[in-house]
C-alpha cells in the first residue's frame, strides 16, 4: 500500500478524452469533492485536462472545463484518464507521451472505462494486474496480445489503477479514501451519495449469465458460458451436449423452450455481437474479424452479419 500523509492535500488530475462518459468522470470525481466537504479543507485538489487544451465535451454533449496536458513537474499525485466510445478513435500520441513522462515522475497512473485501453499502448500496463470496461476487452485483447485484463470491477496494482467505469469509479473512490482517511471517513463520504452497499473490487462488470439471458438451467447456463467462451473456435452440437449433460435433441429442446430459438442461431448471435464490438471499435481488418468469430470466410461472414444487422460490415465499420 503506497504510504499518503492525510494533512497534505493530494493533487489529483483527469485526462478526458473526447466522448467520455460522464458518469464515470463523476463516479470518480464527486466522492473526493465530498471529501473536501466532510473535511472541512481541502484534502483533494481536482484539475482536468484535455488532449487540446480545450473543453472536452462528454459522449452526451455536455462539455467539462480542461486545461493543457500537465507537463513536468506538475506536482500531480494521481492521474487518471476517462475514455469511451471506440478506441479507434483515441490516436492521441501527446497523451501516450504525457503519461508516460508522469509514470517517470512516479505520478499513479490510472484508467476509467476505456482508459487502460491508453494506458495499454503508452506501454504502462505490461506485467500489471489490470481492468478495462467488459465492452472494449475484446479491442484490448486483439491490439495488445500479451496483456490479460481481468474481468474485475476495479484493480489496484501498486501505481497502477484501473475501474471498468460506470458506478464502479464509487467503490474504487471508497477504498482511495479508506486507504488515505480511514474506513470511517470513507464511509461517510459513500453515505453522501447513499452508496450503501460499496462493491467488491472483483466483482463482476455484468449481470450473470442467467440475468442476461433470462435462463436458469444448469445445463444451458453452462452451454451458453461455453459459447461466449468459443468464438473463434466454435464447438459442434454434440461436444456442447456432453457439456451439459444431455443428449443433442435434448440441447435442442432446451433451446427452443427456453430460449425461443436453435442452438446454431444462437451461437452464431453470440458471435456476430462479439464482431459488431470489433467493427466498431477494434483496429482488426474485416476478413480478420470473421476469422477471429469463427467465420469460413469473409463471404459467409458478411452473409451472416447482414441477416442479423441488416447492413453489412463495412456499414457498421463506416457507421
């Protein structure tokens, strides 16, 4: 645990990258406001930057004030930087140079949201225990091989943070303040925003497979698990069977009751909403996408694809 003296006020910056989602910045900025408040000092100092130097404007339009990238010496304890959207849209070298001058600096390097995502490519996630919001893993994953993220609300690594985003920035704020202010003060700064119940750091981004789905078949949950696990190498009806426990047509009846539809149309939804994620954010060609889904071919990929979007893949991609 790095050592913070609480009679300091710790200076702490946000990188916003153009399209962030406003909850996020929130989640993770209001609770050191409150902080501030409940002191009665200020305990925290806040600054927001922008890649341009300008107000960055949220993916609802609303802008936030920012100034210049911090440059040396910029006094900082923390920063943190907030993205969404697509990370094909983050080509932002001065960012990736700011942060890693501040890594050298020994400043605590932190991402919310898609924000590991740049922290990935500026070279300070390597050997780390990380996060990433679950809607850009699969862009992280085909952009930087050897990193792993962990599906995990929020993980601290030394002087390294990083929060999937969403509401998850509160639970992550609470143990920021826990570990400077204590567990009383941090509780009464969760009790400000009437979080009452502060999140796990490894519990799960997404609701279960059984709320996503609707179903709670043992056997199919596992099925379906099994799906989402095998997209680029998918497995024929007969292996999943086995993994549920039941006979092919019996897979195929649980389908069809519980699910409304057929083993093979359901896979391959579940596939073409992974390559959607990759069109749209990801940096693979399309002939690459359809070999990482699973897909014969290019042709057969885009067949698929347009049956189910009704445009094709360079639409989604130009879209």
């Amino acid at each position: 645990m790095i050592s913070i003296d609480p009679r300091n006020t710790q200076a702490i910056g946000f990188i916003l990258i153009p399209g962030f989602a406003l909850m996020s910045f929130a989640s993770a900025s209001e609770p050191l406001r409150a902080a501030n408040l409940l002191a009665g000092r200020e305990i925290y100092r806040l600054s927001t930057f922008s890649p341009d130097g300008t107000s960055a404007v949220s993916s609802g339009g609303v802008p936030v004030p920012a100034e210049p990238l911090p440059g040396r010496g910029s006094g900082l304890g923390t920063v943190f930087v907030c993205a969404g959207g697509s990370p094909r849209d983050w080509q932002y070298p001065s960012v990736l140079a700011c942060l890693r001058q501040l890594a050298r600096e020994g400043v605590r390097i932190g991402g919310i949201s898609g924000g590991p995502y740049l922290l990935a490519a500026a070279g300070l996630l390597a050997e780390r225990d990380f996060t990433i919001h679950w809607e850009h893993a699969p862009a992280l994953l085909e952009a930087f091989p050897a990193l792993s993220p962990r599906q995990a609300r929020f993980v601290i690594d030394g002087n390294r943070i990083t929060c999937g985003g969403g509401v998850a920035p509160l639970d992550m704020l609470h143990v920021l303040i826990s570990e400077r202010m204590g567990a009383d003060f941090a509780r009464r700064v969760s009790d400000w925003y009437l979080h009452t119940e502060v999140g796990e750091p490894t519990a799960p981004q997404r609701g279960s497979l059984a709320e996503r789905y609707g179903v709670y078949h043992p056997g199919l949950l596992s099925v379906l698990e099994k799906m989402e696990e095998t997209i680029e190498m998918p497995l024929d009806r007969t292996a999943m069977a086995r993994i549920a426990g039941v006979t092919p047509r019996h897979l195929d009846r649980l389908f069809a009751s519980h699910l409304g539809s057929t083993f093979l149309e359901q896979y391959r939804q579940i596939r073409l909403r992974h390559a959607r994620r990759l069109l749209e954010q990801g940096p693979l060609s399309i002939s690459e996408i359809a070999i990482a889904t699973g897909f014969s071919s290019g042709a057969h990929f885009a067949r698929a694809y347009r049956s189910l979007y009704g445009i094709t893949p360079g639409e989604t991609r130009r879209a």
